[in-house]
C-alpha cells in the first residue's frame, strides 16, 4: 500500500461551522474533518486543506510534445509526460478517467522529487516536462517545485489543463509555467453544467488572462461529441469568441471522441465533422487549425498565414517537412511563424517510451 505525501497548501480559509472550504477552484469545496474534495488528492487535516500526492504519479513517460497537443511549441522534441490521480471536473466523456476519475491512492504508484524529475527529463534528452492525464491545477504545490527545479536544466514546462482554477492561484500556477493547452470543451452553459460539472466563464477567463496578462505561449484543444458540442451554430459561436478575443494566432485543436467512461452510447467523432469545424474555424479568422486523434496530414500541417506554404508537415506526430529559417520565419515569404522554435525541429521517437523511475537514484 502506497502512504501518502501530504504538504500544506494556502488556498483555503476556516468557515464558522468547523469545516474548512478549499478555495483552488469554483467547486469551493466545504470540508470536514478528513473529508477528501472532489478532486480526491486535496483534503482536510487538523484544521487546513492538504494535498496528498506530493511527489507521486500514476506514471511517467517521453512523449513527443504534438501529443500534448503542442504544435507550435518545440515541435518534434521530447516532454517528459506525467499526471497523478483524481480531477476537478467531472467530464462523463473524460478520455483519461482511469486516472482522473481514480479514488485509489494505489494509482499514484510511482514517485519523484521535484529535483529527481527535472535531472530524468534532461538526461532523456526532453526539452519540457509535462503536467498531463489529469490537471495540474489540482497538484499546483508539486507541479510548481517541478517546475522550479526544471531551470537548472533549461527545461521548459507544460500545463494541460481544463483551467479550472480561481484567480489568485491561477496567477501563481502559470506564472511557473512555459506553454499550455487548454480544453475549452465546448461554448455553451449547459454542456459544461450537465457533461464537466462545471462552468464555461472559468475557461474563458483563463484563457483571456493568458492571452491578456502572461507570456505564456498556449494553444486550445476542443473534444467534438457527436449530438453535443459539435453543431455549426456553437462552432460559429466559439470560434467568433476566439478570434476576437484570443485572435488568429493561436493555435486550436479538434480533436476525435470515442467512445468512454460514462459515455459509452457516443458514437466515435467521423472525420468530417474535425473537417467541417476546422473550416468554420479558419473562416472566421483561425490562421492555425488542427485536427486531432485521426491521420489528416492537411489538417496536422501548419501553413504559412503570409503565403500559404506548408512550413511544418505532419504525419502522426512526425515531422515530414520543415519550412522555417533559424528565427521561425517562412523560407519563402518571410513572415513569422506565431509559437516557440528553435533553430531546427527535434528528432523525438514519435511513439510513447515509459520511463521506470526506480531506474534512476534521487539526487
């Protein structure tokens, strides 16, 4: 039986009747003595709100970072991939729900340090380290120290996140982070209430603090769920919410449901429905949309906003082609490509490799 590791946490205040109320996120969980919050790794103890998973993990593994998704971030480098248990939203379409959804302590079988982490990631040869499979915000204490100890490497981080999370950690947690995707899971009040358990302004004031207040570079993932999110009146509406207030930069992924968890009478997303949403994307001012979980070399390839050459091809998530000088520019054109490159793409193994930590010694 794995023990757990609990550190204080800060984001919390007493309430009159002895509970105690978590305040990292909307759900503002009231807790009594020893009750777990709805993300599972954050309860109370004597007296303050606790997380329990410092230092563990559901697992770790390389990863190239397109699967993050991450197209204009490092495209072609190794991340370092890891998550731990439970999650702030309940989706009934999660795609990770062994993980997320998981109330057994057992499933944070693996540990690490902060310092443990940031020496693997460099010595496998990753330029990032990733806070994926469930969200971060809810292991906020672990992830930042990860991230802390991850400069005495240059290594860059990763959030992937529903931005579930109140203003105040909001601001701390990103202010430790390099690049971020986003689930903005669909645009209507009601999906998000009866699908997540949850609320579309949270999301939305996420992303336009990253794009309004931070350097973060972030790119946006939306899941398509035949018969939920995926009419042509709430993509028209979500991607004229994007373009003008996040702008034609940012990178947006459509990405393929199948079917899962609680939502096992969905059918899988076809093609043409990533298609048709990539399109109303691009018409109403999308420069850089993508399509995900399925093989469209088009739909993963990035383009030239300028003059319409393909700069950075895809198959999967290897890089076929690679039409960018030392600064990020169009070899034909010269116009900027938005995102975080250097001089030249990386040659990552396309496909996941587990990482055994009990291979490597603390440091």
């Amino acid at each position: 039986m794995i023990t757990t590791n609990r550190v204080s946490t800060k984001y919390w205040h007493q309430l009159d009747d002895g509970r105690v109320q978590c305040d990292l996120c909307p759900r503002y969980c009231k807790l009594h003595k020893g009750q777990k919050g709805l993300c599972f790794i954050r309860e109370e103890h004597n007296g303050e709100i606790v997380l329990t998973s410092y230092g563990r993990s559901s697992g770790f593994c390389v990863d190239p970072i397109e699967k993050k998704p991450l197209n204009h971030f490092l495209p072609g480098t190794s991340v370092l991939s890891f998550g731990t248990a439970g999650c702030n939203l309940a989706c009934k379409f999660c795609q990770n729900w062994d993980m997320s959804k998981s109330r057994e302590i057992d499933t944070l079988a693996h540990s690490a340090s902060p310092e443990k982490l940031a020496r693997v990631a460099y010595e496998s040869g990753c330029r990032s380290i990733a806070y994926t499979y469930n969200d971060p915000v809810i292991f906020m204490e672990y992830a930042n120290d990860v991230s802390d100890a991850c400069k005495q490497y240059d290594i860059k981080t990763v959030a992937v996140t529903a931005g579930y999370i109140c203003d105040e950690p909001r601001r701390e947690f990103f202010a430790h982070i390099d690049a971020a995707n986003v689930d903005l899971k669909g645009f209507t009040d009601s999906f998000y209430k009866k699908l997540c358990g949850g609320k579309l302004q949270t999301a939305l004031d996420t992303l336009l603090y990253l794009k309004n207040d931070t350097d973060v570079w972030f790119e946006i993932t939306t899941l398509l769920i035949p018969g939920h999110n995926d009419s042509d009146d709430e993509l028209n509406t979500m991607a004229e919410w994007v373009n003008k207030n996040l702008g034609p930069n940012v990178p947006w992924h459509f990405s393929a449901f199948h079917p899962d968890w609680k939502m096992m009478d969905v059918p899988s997303t076809p093609p043409s429905t990533l298609i048709r949403a990539r399109k109303i994307a691009m018409q109403h001012g999308s420069c850089y949309v993508f399509t995900g979980n399925v093989h469209d070399t088009e739909g993963s390839s990035s383009y030239c906003h300028g003059c319409g050459t393909r700069l950075i091809g895809r198959d999967w998530y290897q890089i076929t082609d690679w039409s960018l000088d030392t600064d990020g520019c169009c070899l034909k054109c010269g116009e900027r490509l938005p995102g975080v490159f250097e001089a030249e793409p990386g040659g990552c193994n396309p496909s996941p490799v587990p990482i055994n930590m009990n291979n490597y010694l603390e440091f």
